[in-house]
C-alpha cells in the first residue's frame, strides 16, 4: 500500500469519526419524537438552507449530473434524455418554497404524511406513506451505490464492502441525533462540496486550455438545452417530463418536507428554500462546465477513455484522481462522500418518521407513547438501511427504479396534495380515486413494456 493511498484511508477515516461525534454530541438533544423528526422547529436560516441544499446534492451532483452531460449533454434530442433530470432539483426547491413550505409549515406536521391523515384520514395517510417509503428505499439504495462508486475508485475496496460501510456509518449517526444530527452534518458537508466542486474547476479548466479553449470546444451536441424547434411533440413532452420528475415530482418528497417543517418561521422555510435553489444552480452549473472539460481532455488523449472502465459516470472521480493534488483531493473525497451521506441520511430520517407516526401510530397503534414512537422511529432508520443496502447490490436497474419512483409519486400523490392544500372541495374519496387511478395509469403501462420485474 502506498504513501498515498494510507493518507487517502487516513483522511477518509477522520471525516466518518467527524460524523459519528457529532450524532453522539447531539444525541442528548433528542427526548421527544418531535425532536428526532423535525429537531423541535428551531431552526435558523443558516442551519435550514444547507439542510435544504443537500437534498439535491447527493450522488445526483457529483456522479449523475456530470456523467449525463458527458454522455449526452444537458438534453439530447436523440436519446430524449439528459443532465437536465438532475437539474430539476432546482425547480422543486423554488416551487416548493413558494406555494407549498410555508403552508404545511403552519399545521405543525412531523411529517409529511401527517397532511394526508389530517387532510383526508387515515385510510389516505396510510397509503401515502408506503407509497412514498417504497419509493425512497430505491433513492438511499442509489446514494449507496455512488458512495461504493467513490470508495472502489479512490480506495479500492470492493463495490459490496464500501456499500456496507457507508450504510452503516449513515445510519448509526442518523439513529442518534435524529434531525439534529442530519441538519448539523448537512452544514459541514454543503461547505465540503461546495469547496470541492469550487478547487477542481480551475484546475481542470487550466488542462483544457482556459476559459477561451473550453468554450471553443463544447460539442454542438453537449451545448443542447432545449429541443430543437422542429423535434417534434415527442421529444418535446420527453424534454418537459425529464424536468417535470424531480421537478415536480420531488414536491412531495418526504426528506425536503420534513427539513423544511424544522425551520423556526414559515418565512425561514420559504427562504431558506430560495437559498438553496442558488446554491444548487451555482454548482449544477460548475459542474456541468467540469464534464465537458472532462470530455475534451477524454478527446484529446489526455484521459485514456478506458479510465472511465465503461461509466461515464466516473469522469469526475477520474479526473480528480489524475489531476488534483493529494490534499485537494482527499478534501474532494469527502465532498462527495459528504453529499452522498447528506442526502442518505435525510431520506432514512423521512422514511422512519411516516413509517413510524403515520403507519404505526396513525394506523396500526394509536395509544402508542411518545417514548415509544421514538423507539420505533430508530428502529424504522435501520430497517430502512437495510433494506437499501439490499436494493443497491441486488437489484440491477435501481437508478431506473428511482426515477419510476419519483415519477410514480408525481402522478398519484402530486394532485391530491396540491388539491388538499388549495381546495376547499377536496375530500377523502376523491383523494383515494386520484391516487389509485395515478398509480395505474403510471404502474400498468410501465409493467406490461417491462415485464413487471424489478430485478
């Protein structure tokens, strides 16, 4: 083992220490089920936004976002797909923040599932909740397989090895300090990437030439944004859909809700989203100019192309192995891992909070105690874990899987929920038809062209 390589493990081994001290530190923080789901509504506009930000940083900025417009750019008329799924993040947080954050803030939920019960009854609450739970295992299940990617990269440990490693370090602080624990690592990995993201373009933009070359250099067929005007309605509804998933879709997504109902004011949940919107267009759009750097240099020769071992989605982890010096990179290491645990953890806190107060409580056990919720609220982040872990080595088209799902949940539980906040009519049995007809509208055709299988 090099030099190199012992200072590599040495520094990723103190960034897991850093993140299990501080789920000890806060651990005391959490007495009620209140202050393991939401952190007791306490929190500011510095700490909300960075919890908001990491949402939609994850493995979809770091890996997905530059391997898309590597392979395709940020559309492409031909694939009718593109880095623009990713890009949809940004979409999700305004229109969020605007229209949907400072309303559900002020019904004091513990999650999102909480709306739909109180809304519309437990029956719907119900159904909700393990629509959106199933769905969610296959987003941590995409975060592990980006944090073995990065492992077995940098590393060299086995894909398996690193998967059951990161779960397991996610998951022991997330068991601990609940959302405080979450929210307070958000603050130190948003800075990591942030700082990451930031030191690899300048030296990369330096290889390509400067700013003149790369722009000079841009594929016409990377440079695409929108459809061509002639493309047709095909490619036009692909286009929309692709940014209408997460878009769209991510409205309802249960992490984002439940960081938001954390922040002290409805004023700082709206804010902090508007924030953290910036912050994700500012390194979406970095990271963007680092694959087409990374797809000049594959070109010219400079980055053997079997480097990338077929996946373009390691175009990124390449180049900052081959280019960046050792401590930039060990400080990019963590930004990745950083985003990638970030956005783990706040789905596995999401997911055991409807698992927990709107399965268990709501549904199967409503005398349950406070002190007793909490208890299965542990429990549910470590099942949740698990099962994860298993989807990512089992399950052969999971990063497919996760966006089905968060289209699954856009079409059956997007309009039901935009109808309950903002009309008045909107009552339990129509709520029922709208999510059963979206679900098989979306399931049927889905299963007929693709066999009906998971695996």
């Amino acid at each position: 083992m090099s030099s190199d390589t012992i200072i590599i493990y040495i520094g990723v081994g103190l960034y897991f220490a850093a993140m299990l001290t501080v789920g000890y530190l806060v651990r005391n923080k959490v007495k009620t089920s209140e202050g393991y789901l939401v952190a007791g509504r306490s929190f500011s506009l510095m700490m909300n936004a960075p919890a908001l930000t990491a949402c939609f940083l994850g493995g979809s900025l770091v890996l997905s976002l530059p391997g898309l417009v590597y392979g395709m750019g940020v559309w492409n008329d031909s694939t009718m797909w593109g880095g623009a799924i990713s890009l949809g993040g940004i979409l999700c947080l305004l229109l969020a923040g605007f229209f949907y954050m400072p309303k559900l803030w002020r019904l004091k939920l513990l999650s999102l599932g909480d709306f739909f019960y109180l809304r519309f009854g437990k029956t719907t609450g119900f159904t909700v909740s393990v629509i959106t739970v199933l769905t969610f295992v296959f987003w941590v299940a995409v975060q592990i397989l980006v944090f073995a990617k990065i492992c077995t990269v940098f590393l060299g440990w086995p894909l398996a090895i690193s998967a059951v490693i990161g779960i397991a370090v996610i998951t022991v602080y997330t068991t601990m300090g609940g959302l405080w624990a979450v929210m307070a690592t958000d603050a130190i990995q948003v800075a990591l990437v942030s700082i990451g993201v930031l030191v690899l373009f300048p030296v990369v933009l330096g290889m390509a030439g400067g700013w003149e070359a790369f722009i000079a250099n841009i594929p016409a067929d990377r440079a695409q944004v929108f459809p061509a005007l002639d493309a047709g309605g095909e490619v036009w509804l692909s286009w929309l859909a692709c940014w209408a998933i997460i878009g769209i879709g991510g409205i309802v997504s249960p992490d984002l809700m439940q960081r938001a109902f954390a922040a002290k004011t409805p004023a700082v949940a709206r804010n902090s989203a508007i924030i953290a919107a910036i912050i994700k267009t500012a390194l979406s759009l970095v990271m963007i100019g680092i694959a087409l750097i990374g797809l000049n240099l594959v070109q010219r020769g400079v980055i053997p192309e079997a480097s990338l071992q077929g996946d373009m989605e390691l175009i990124v982890p390449v180049m900052v192995k081959d280019f960046l010096p050792l401590p930039i990179m060990i400080i990019f290491i963590g930004a990745c891992l950083s985003a990638v645990m970030g956005a783990a953890s706040s789905a596995l806190l999401a997911m055991s909070g409807m698992m927990s107060k709107n399965i268990v409580k709501d549904f199967i056990k409503p005398d349950i105690s406070d002190k007793q919720l909490l208890l299965t609220s542990k429990v549910c982040v470590v099942i949740f874990a698990a099962m994860s872990l298993w989807a990512a080595l089992n399950l052969k088209y999971v990063f497919l899987l996760l966006a089905f799902g968060f289209d699954l949940i856009m079409s059956s539980l997007l309009a039901c929920m935009t109808l309950g906040m903002f009309w008045k009519k909107a009552n339990a049995w129509g709520a029922i038809a709208g999510i059963a007809v979206g679900f098989f509208v979306r399931v049927i055709p889905a299963g007929i062209a693709n066999g009906f299988t998971l695996v």
